[in-house]
C-alpha cells in the first residue's frame, strides 16, 4: 500500500516558499506589475518539483527507465569510467516542464558512487556530456551483472541530489534523487541487453521499459 504523501519533491520547498512569498508582498502592496510574472514563476517552481507517484505494468526482468524525458542517445561505446567494458550507453534528455526525480531502475545494490565536480553547458551537447557536473551510481543486479547510471548537470541545472550511499539495497522504481532545473541522465548497460526504447521516443521514470537481459 502506497502511504500519501504531498507530491511535491522536499527540497522544492524552500525555493516554493521563496517565490510564493516574493508573489504575496508584491500583490499586498499593489504592485501588479510584478505580482503577475512573480505567480507565474511560483506556478512554475511548484510544477518543476512535482514528485507524483508512479506504479509500472513492465515485467519484473525489465530495467525501468530513471528519468522523464527524451532518448537523444543510444549506442554502443567503450566505457572507462563506470563499468570498464564495452556497453549500450542510453540517454535521456529533461527539459525544465519534465518531472526531475529520478528512480532506480532496477533492483539490486549499490557498489559504489563517484560524483565528479564540472562545467554547466547544456546538457544535450557533447561539450555538456564530457565536461558537465556529474554523479555516478554502479549498481550490482540481483542477476549479477552490473549497470551504471549518471546524474548530468545541465546549463541552467546547478544542484545534483542524490540520495543513495554505497551497500544501499534497492528495489526498482524507488527514489535516488534529483536535478534542480533542467539535466539529463545517462544509463550503461551490458551489451547483451536487449533494447525496448528508441531515440526520439518520450519516456517516464520507474515506468516505461529501457531494456531487459537476455
């Protein structure tokens, strides 16, 4: 059973709080104005840290997807950094109206993370792949094999949360962390992953299918 909770993202409160309070003075004291873009920019903030709840009908051998968002990338590539194999890297782009709480994308244990301080260009660039702002999660799956997936630092995103610590057990569609305004994330899984996605289609965290093992 689901227990309710507010579906807004705890660390949206204090920037909520900020603009919603900048909106009420301005109103009280007349300044139309102001008061106007001031809510709209409140309506905005509340939207971007919305944190709905999310059930899957995708089978249980199936990897999740950790973002909302856009697939602008998938290939297959060496990769040094995270797994030190060749792997089907995916990434998944999210504009600033995308919901950022990212989730797990499969049930296991977290083996190690490793955040690397960056630059700030957009996120969908290859400079912003290379160069950004970034924290990495390898994850050991239940069936042994190993997955990584990165948080990304976008232009205007400056805040990477993520919430999860070494030898942390996971199930799949649970809660990591976010991104503040804006970012992307990329997943490396095992070659011999079968792929369910393609670049272009839209795809929704701890529910659409990126891919399963064969």
């Amino acid at each position: 059973m689901i227990s309710p909770k507010i579906p807004l993202a705890q660390e949206g409160f204090p920037f909520i709080a900020l603009s919603a309070f900048f909106t009420l003075i301005t109103a009280i004291l007349g300044y139309e104005i102001l008061a106007w873009p001031a809510l709209l920019v409140t309506c905005f903030v509340v939207a971007f840290f919305r944190d709905p709840e999310r059930m899957t009908d995708a089978s249980p051998d199936k990897i999740l997807s950790p973002a909302d968002g856009k697939v602008i990338l998938i290939e297959e590539q060496l990769d040094h950094t995270y797994l030190d194999e060749q792997v089907i890297k995916i990434s998944i782009f999210m504009n600033v109206f995308n919901v950022h709480v990212n989730r797990i994308p499969i049930e296991g244990t977290i083996e190690s993370i490793h955040y690397k301080p960056g630059k700030f260009y957009s996120a969908d660039s290859k400079k912003g792949a290379l160069q950004n702002e970034r924290c990495g999660i390898i994850l050991q799956c239940e069936s042994g094999q190993k997955i990584a997936f990165v948080q990304v630092a976008g232009l205007i995103a400056r805040r990477i949360v993520n919430w999860l610590e070494p030898t942390d057990t996971v199930q799949r569609g649970e809660r990591f962390g976010l991104i503040r305004f804006g970012s992307r994330v990329d997943i490396y899984l095992p070659l011999n992953s079968v792929i369910d996605v393609q670049v272009g289609q839209k795809v929704t965290a701890g529910k659409t299918s990126l891919a399963s093992f064969t």
